[in-house]
C-alpha cells in the first residue's frame, strides 16, 4: 500500500504516520514529490489489509491506496513521475540521454586511459569498466581486480567522466564502492538476492542488468530488493535475453524499453553490445533503443577489439563509437532528448 499525505502535511504528522506503519510491522519509505509526500509501505500484507487501513484516520492523511503490482517501490502506483538517478555530476533518466563507455575488462593503465579520452571527446558522460569480471569459463581472464579498480579512478581523475564498474560478491562492497560512482549488477547477479540486499543498504547508485533469462517482472522484483533495503538510486539496463536465436549473442528485447517505462518510474538505459554481441549491430540497435525511450545507453569501446582480453567482437572502436554518437542525435532530437 501507499499513504498519499495531504500537501499541507506537517513534518510532525508525517513522522506519526511513519511512527504507526512501523508500529503495525511494516517499514516504511518516503518519497517527496513536488507536490505531496508519499509513504511507500513494505511488508507481508495478507490477511492483515485492515491494518493499514487504520492509517486513513491520522492527521495529514489524505488517502491509503492498495499497490496491486508484486514490485511496489519500484511500481509507476507509487510514484508517477520518473526518477532521475544521480552518479557523479551525471544525472540518468533527465532530458538528457546519459552514454556509457568503455572496455568490457580493464586491462592495463594504457588501455583503459586512451579508451577513456577518447569516449570522452566522442560525447560519453560515464565511464565503463570492468575490474572483475564473471566468465563463464573458469580459466579466461577474471579481470584485474583492485588493480582495475585504481585504473579506473585514474582515468576518472584525467577525464572528469565518472566510473561504473561491476560487483560480484558482498565482500567486495566496501572497495569497490571507494573507487567507483556506481555499482552495476551484472547478468548473472540479478537474482542474487543477498547482493541486491547489500548493495541496497549502501548510499552508492545501482545499474542493474537484466538477468539472461528473467521475465520483466522478475526483473522489476529484483529492483524492489535494492529500493525495499533503502537506496532509491537504481538504473535498469536491458542487455538482451536468451532464446533459440543462434544469429546473435542474445536477443536484444527493445520491447522490453518501453514495457518497463510504462510500469516503472526507474531509469531504463540499454546495452546493444551484450544485446546483440556483435559489434555490427551496436549503433543499430542504440538507435532503435533510444527511439524507443531508452534514458541511455551502455556501449563497450576497445582501442583494439581484435585483443581484446574479453568480448572484443562486440566492442566498437573509437572512430566507430563517435559514429554512434553523431547518428544518435538526430535521433534523440526526434523523441524529443538530448545528447
């Protein structure tokens, strides 16, 4: 459920509401609108709606509403305008379309600083990398671990660009939050739930990807476990699903851009290089998304894809990502963004 307060609620009756949901075992999550405050409730309602119900008689209150969707914090029923999410001095999910780039692993300081440069002239606002990196086979290169994480703030220190970079395990948190400005949760992490807990008790913003074979709302159910531990700053990123489709890497579900923008207020942003896993189709697709409503886009850039330590055939280079970057905004312009 959501309490909607009055617009002439007192701070005073909007911490007595809050007082009474946590009272009746339910945890409360206020979220400030421009006009009224909302009171997200959280908790196992069945068999007690009754409960809730209680809260229309409080001072300030306005209305109690049922959230009919699984997911509630994360659900357009408990906040109809769109969030932006703040990472750096970037904010994603504005007027403006935020760009990701940069190479699938950090490799060394010379890669991940021209890559970095040249993502930054070409017009990328965040910088993309990874330190540790899950691979499906256990003898491919695993990433440089803190040595990337180092790299990557260098290269943040050089261009200005802020840095996303993926989590892989709950001891990890706490220095891999030192050194970066967002926290991604890669495919194979979307479902694991004792991260989405942790890195939802953190204050750093969360770029979720979504996992290889998970539905829209399980997807959604993901974002609520980070929303429902508190930190409200989450991205989700469509970077393609699994099917019978042998033609591509994955299938890249541009439906699923304008699905989750119609049911959630959260950021969308797409991944056209895991999405389609050749680089061919990357600038394709990034138009094609950002047509579709996508808030940006997370791009893999490699000086030289050919050696590449990891996924080089779905990497642009850089005169091909500028290309990317001088096609898509007309586009932008077209559905009424910027870049």
């Amino acid at each position: 459920m959501i309490v909607v307060m009055k617009s002439s609620a007192t701070q005073q009756e909007i911490d007595r509401v809050l007082s009474s949901i946590k009272d009746l075992g339910y945890k409360p999550h206020v979220i400030q609108g421009v006009l009224r405050t909302v009171i997200g409730v959280v908790g196992d309602e069945r068999g007690k709606p009754h409960h809730l119900e209680s809260l229309r008689v409080l001072e300030g209150v306005e209305n109690v509403v049922p959230i009919l969707q699984p997911y509630k914090l994360a659900s357009r029923e408990v906040k109809p305008d769109n969030t932006s999410v703040k990472v750096g001095n970037v904010e994603i999910g504005n007027h403006k379309l935020a760009v990701m780039a940069g190479p699938c692993s950090v490799e060394n300081e010379e890669q991940i600083i021209e890559t970095a440069v040249a993502v930054k002239n070409a017009g990328a606002s965040i910088l993309r990398g990874g330190a540790y990196k899950p691979r499906t086979s256990p003898y491919a290169f695993q990433g440089l671990g803190e040595e990337g994480l180092k790299l990557l703030a260098r290269a943040r220190e050089i261009t200005g660009l802020p840095v996303v970079t993926e989590i892989l395990d709950s001891d990890d948190l706490e220095i891999v939050a030192e050194y970066s400005d967002m926290l991604q949760i890669g495919a194979r992490n979307s479902q694991n739930y004792a991260l989405l807990r942790r890195v939802g008790r953190s204050n750093k913003p969360v770029l979720l990807k979504r996992g290889m074979s998970t539905t829209i709302n399980e997807f959604l159910m993901a974002a609520e476990y980070i929303l429902s531990e508190g930190n409200q700053n989450v991205v989700l990123c469509e970077r393609g699903i699994r099917t019978f489709e042998t033609a591509t890497r994955n299938t890249f579900d541009l439906n699923a851009v304008p699905v989750l923008k119609e049911k959630t207020h959260l950021p969308v942003v797409a991944d056209p290089s895991h999405g389609t896993g050749y680089w061919q189709y990357v600038i394709p697709m990034s138009l094609a998304a950002i047509a579709a409503g996508a808030d940006g886009l997370i791009v893999e850039v490699h000086p030289k894809p050919e050696a590449a330590m990891s996924d080089g055939g779905q990497s642009l280079k850089p005169s091909k990502f500028a290309e990317l970057i001088a096609k898509a905004r007309p586009v932008a312009n077209a559905v009424g963004r910027k870049l």
